[in-house]
C-alpha cells in the first residue's frame, strides 16, 4: 500500500458512532469535541498503559488536547504511529534532563507581551495561545494553553501601537498558539490594523490548522484574507499521512485565493528521520503545490529527548535527498538559536566539539547546541 492509499484509508474510514458527516467537517464541531481524556482518545484508538499513565502524569504539566479530526488519523493499534507519537502523551517526556523552557530565549527578546523580535526587520506575533491541538515537541509549550499567556484585546492594541511606532519592522508572523483559532471577525480586526501601518510590507500566518484541522480553512476565510495582501502562509506537515484530501482542498483555498502557501516541518526521530519518509513527505507536499520551506532540527526543549537526533544524521539525510527529487522539494535544514535561524550547511555550519554541535548565526555569533550523537556513535 502507497502512503498516499494509506492516508486515504484512514480518512475515510468510517466516523466514529454518532457522529455525522455535517457535524465533522464543522470546525466549531471539532474544537468543542477535542479529545481530553483517556476516555475520550478511546473512541480512536487503543490507548496503551503506558499512553494512559503519561496522559495522567503529564497532562497537567504538558497540556494534553487533540482535534477529532486528527485522531481519526492515528493507528488505532500501533502505538509507534508517527501520528499518534506527536500528539499522545508519553512517559519519556518525563525523561528529558537537558531540556529547557524557552530554548530561544523569547522571553528576553519581547519588547511588549508575546512580541518576539530576533532580526531588525521582523517580528513574530504571538496573538494567542490556543491550538486546535497541542503537540508533544511544540516551542511554546510553556504558554500553549495558560491562562497567563493569552492576549486580550487592549494587549493586542499596545503590540500593535509598539509594531507602529517601530519603523524598522517590516514583516510581521502572526503566530502563537495558531492565529486562525481566532474568528474571522477578530482576526479581521487584527490584519486591518497591521495592514494600515504603512512600513508593514508583509503579514504572514504561521498555522497548523491545515494539518490538523482542514475544515477550519473556509472560502469565506481565504476570501477575507485576500483583502489584506501580501498574506503568506506557513503550514506544519510532519508526515506524508498527514497530507490527506481535506487537508489538499484547505492548501488548495489558500492558493486560490493568491496566498502562497509553505512548510516548515521538523526532524524528528522515528517520525521523519529516514529518507523514504521525507522523500514521501516533500513530494506529497509538492504535489499539492506546498513548497517545502524548513525543516527544523528539532530544539534542546524540555519533554523531547526522545524526539531530537544528530545534526549530523538531518545533514546526511537531505544530502540524500539532493538528485533523488526535485531540488525545490527539499526544504533547508535549519536551526533555531536565540540569534535566529541557522541554516545547517556551510558555512554556517562549523562541526562538532564533543557532545556540541558549533554553528555561526548571521550576526556573527559562534553558538554551541548541545546535540549529543547516538549511542552508537554515529550522527
């Protein structure tokens, strides 16, 4: 079976009882049904002791929240699903003693709440703090779902009156939590403000929405973006099965709507980390007219060791990848310092010092990531 037929299958198979076709591709539907409780995950899939004890452990540390939609996606039996790996809880999180808060020092870099401003001239706008799920890597996980993070409306207005009279900004990322959690009445609100100020040339959107819940993407949406451009898009694919039919006709909205539409995914182990995955992942998204953007190494944050591998192994895997597809398929392997990105080639790359992998940021910095090779010895 195609990874394609595969992702296919699992869409269509049948609803879970009582529940209709209506009520499913209703997006208020999926965000007031999401998955909570073991009793709940239940209804998808066979939750293992050791997902039912994490989700009791962890849930109250590492928030614990998945769409419908989603988990229709998951194996039901095989707990080693890529699917079911990055949004179900697992004991190892509990495992991770180099793991960090706030890898990137967002905090520090915040001239007003939840704006983040690495580069002179962008910025990124964490509007809320609410996702349609909440992933096991997330950056944010510290604010995803915390009370103290939100952003009400008069904390919208002071980033906004700060993005105004900070002339240098050009490029704004509205990103969070996911901005089209949001109304399209409230994030409207939002872009005419931004798309007023006159030294703001671009406004992009950074979501998972097409991924984890494609029926949010309306034409009415796409329609109300279009006032606004230039409007980009990025969206977070991790998996070939993730980019199924609904998930295309939301990519597919945006597009026609004149909103170019990216990805940024991240490395991962045991979900993305072997050529014939990422070769499935980056065609797949071609095929669909996402162009692969980043892929990140995955960040020294808290909960994830289980997750992040070698630097070196992403260097040899997308080196693979050059001549077995097409050269705009393959996204650059990026990482995220508190400095900014650093793509993971020369000459930015510098080698490792033991346990540490060394990197020069554009601005000069030597930064040193711990990113310990495998037991085995190998990157």
């Amino acid at each position: 079976m195609t990874r394609e037929s595969d992702a296919h299958q699992l869409e269509t198979r049948d609803l879970p009882d009582g529940i209709d076709r209506e009520d499913w591709e209703n997006p208020t539907w999926q965000l007031r049904n999401r998955i909570r409780t073991v009793d709940e995950l239940a209804r998808y899939i066979d939750p293992t002791p050791e997902e039912v004890a994490a989700i009791e452990d962890l849930s109250r540390r590492f928030r614990f929240v998945i769409t419908p939609y989603y988990a229709h996606l998951m194996s039901r039996e095989d707990p080693s699903c890529p699917l079911r790996r990055q949004v179900v809880p697992s004991l190892e999180e509990a495992q991770d003693e180099a793991g960090l808060a706030d890898p990137l020092d967002e905090v520090l870099h915040s001239p007003v709440k939840n704006v983040i401003r690495v580069y002179p001239d962008r910025i990124a706008f964490c509007v809320n703090n609410e996702c349609a799920l909440y992933c096991r890597y997330c950056l944010r996980k510290r604010m995803v779902g915390d009370v103290d993070w939100s952003m009400q409306k008069k904390e919208l207005q002071t980033a906004l009156d700060w993005i105004a009279v900070t002339p240098e900004i050009r490029d704004v990322l509205l990103t969070g939590g996911d901005p089209l959690v949001y109304s399209d009445g409230r994030l409207e609100w939002l872009l005419e403000r931004l798309h007023a100020i006159p030294h703001v040339e671009l406004i992009r959107l950074g979501t998972r929405l097409p991924v984890t819940l494609p029926y949010r993407v309306t034409q009415e949406l796409c329609d109300m973006l279009s006032r606004y451009h230039p409007i980009w898009v990025n969206t977070h694919f991790n998996h070939p099965r993730e980019i199924t039919s609904a998930a295309a006709q939301a990519c597919d909205r945006l597009l026609r709507a004149g909103i170019p539409v990216g990805n940024q995914s991240v490395l991962m182990r045991g979900i993305n980390d072997d050529l014939e995955t990422m070769r499935a992942l980056c065609e797949g998204l071609v095929r669909i007219r996402v162009r692969p953007y980043y892929c990140y190494q995955a960040q020294l944050l808290e909960g994830t060791s289980h997750f992040r591998v070698p630097i070196e192994r992403g260097l040899e895997l997308f080196r693979a990848l050059r001549g077995r597809t097409s050269g705009f398929a393959i996204p650059q392997f990026v990482l995220d310092t508190p400095h900014g990105k650093v793509p993971l080639d020369y000459p930015f790359w510098r080698g490792r010092e033991g346990q540490d992998a060394l990197m020069e940021t554009w601005d000069g910095h030597i930064w040193r990531e711990p990113n310990p090779l495998d037991s085995a010895g190998e990157g």
